[in-house]
C-alpha cells in the first residue's frame, strides 16, 4: 500500500506551494516530533476531532470517501472514525502528507496488531494536499480533516484550496479543521513549542498581535509541556494567521456553509462532557 499514491500526475514545482510541504525533512526529526505528539493534549485535541467526524455519520450506510490533508503520521487516532469506516470494506481514508517520513512513520503504526486492519481501508499518499485536491474528481469526497494544517497554508493559497474544496466535497460532505487561534493575538508558548514574532522569541508573560496573513514562527520543545528541556533539532516551522472574517469571505464566495467555534459547540453535550481540551475549530459543509 505504501507509495500507490505515486500513480497520481505529478504537477511542476510551485514556490507558493513548496511552502506547505511538510517541514520534517529527515527521519530523525520527524520520529522525535512524532513521539513528541504523544501528549494529552495531542490525543484530546484528535478525540475532539473524531467526534465532529462522527457526528452525522453514525447512521451512514453508503461507503465513505474520506481525506485526511497534512496527515502526519498519527494512524492511531480516530478511533470512532476508523470504526465507522472498517463497517464497509468500500470505504477509503486517503492519508495524505509531502513527507515520506511521517508515511513511513505512520505504515509503522499500520503493522501493529491493534492498528493493523485500518490498512483495509487507508492508502498512504505521499503528494502535495493542493496537487492531491486537483487530482481528484469532482464531488468525490464526503469528509476532509485537516488537523494542524489549515494554518501552514499561506495567504496566496487559500482561496485555491477554499476551490478546491467547494469542487472535491461531495453535497452534504464536509471539512473539519483545527485553528490554532481565531484571535490574532498569540502567546510566547504553547504545550509543545515557543512561538516566534517576526522571528524573534519573546517573553512569555506578553503577547504579540498579528495581521491577517501574517506569518508567525514555531519552535518545538524536546519534550512536550517542558520549555526547559530546549528545542528538537530541526522541529521549527511557519504558520500563518486566517482571521474569521478572511475564512469567512472565502467560504461564502466559494458557496461553502462555513463554522467556526470552540469544538464544543459542534457536538452534543454528551460527546465532550470528558474531554475539556479547548480547541477552535473550521467547519465547512457543501451544501
């Protein structure tokens, strides 16, 4: 299974694009930052995740064509969703990411006995998440996630894949993303990483304000919720702030219905009563 992604048409190299690709570009770091995501926080935030997947889809019969867009290498989250989907064996989850390491990293959690039937109903796509999108047929998926990814999409490149997405998603279908802020006011830390302004680190009893587009820098800590511990070799990246207002105008230009909101305002009270991770989430639905 690993690789068949391949077979999709390869499009030129794009500077715009090369951007998004993924930032762990050695096994050593990429392994690191994987075991670095094994927190609670990781774990609450792709619980949270996997419930608004959920939601909805409990009672679906037909097959489910799904996308998971920056995928990383976590295979063994999703666990409800997984379920759902290994009900019928016409059901796909394209795990899709530009590093062949998180792939690698993620087969090795499909050969473990409690995650080994998920490959029935994963493929392993090594391939940019735009190209992906373009090389799909219209109205061919029914859910997208796009856990920690939304915000490495740069500014020039939004409207391209709010497009994509109003074209791929099937009517009904959806894409359920994480924010990592709808304020354009961030910290100095979070659990896993220093935040960097203009990249520089700054205290962290201040905060700094950003503007719609902007870039801000990422540096992972060695061990998570430790600032002390230092910084994972290699583990820095760039996000970018999407205001509300920004997500908003795209998604009523592109006829997407669109959500944005803390997650648990997406599910009923029973899904999140034990789970108080607060996390902002993007909904878009095709309808």
């Amino acid at each position: 299974m690993f690789g068949e992604g391949q077979s999709f048409e390869s499009y030129p190299e794009d500077p715009i694009k090369e951007e998004i690709r993924n930032y762990w570009d050695n096994p050593e770091t990429a392994r690191a930052f994987v075991e670095l995501e094994q927190n609670e926080k990781h774990q609450q935030v792709s619980e949270a995740v996997d419930d608004i997947l959920m939601y909805g889809l409990e009672k679906k019969e037909e097959p489910i064509q799904a996308a998971n867009l920056g995928a990383g290498a976590h295979i063994d989250r999703y666990h409800q969703f997984f379920e759902k989907l290994e009900e019928n064996p016409q059901s796909q989850l394209d795990w899709v990411d530009s590093s062949p390491y998180m792939l690698e990293l993620a087969q090795e959690y499909l050969l473990k006995d409690q995650y080994s039937e998920r490959g029935k109903v994963v493929e392993l796509i090594e391939m940019d998440m735009l190209d992906y999108l373009d090389n799909r047929p219209d109205e061919a998926l029914d859910v997208a996630i796009m856990q920690y990814t939304l915000d490495h999409v740069p500014d020039q490149s939004l409207d391209k894949l709010f497009n994509l997405l109003s074209k791929k998603l099937k009517q009904g279908g959806k894409m359920v993303a994480t924010l990592t802020s709808v304020s354009p006011e961030i910290d100095s830390i979070s659990t896993n990483a220093r935040f960097l302004y203009k990249g520089e680190e700054f205290p962290e009893e201040e905060t700094r304000i950003l503007q719609e587009g902007e870039s801000f820098g990422l540096k992972f800590f060695k061990e998570s919720g430790n600032p002390e511990s230092g910084y994972l070799e290699g583990g820095s990246t760039e996000k970018f702030y999407h205001s509300p207002e920004r997500l908003e105008a795209l998604a009523k230009e592109h006829g997407l219905d669109i959500n944005i909101g803390d997650w648990k305002e997406q599910v009923p009270r029973e899904k999140w009563q034990d789970n108080d991770v607060e996390q902002s989430v993007l909904i878009l639905t095709k309808n």
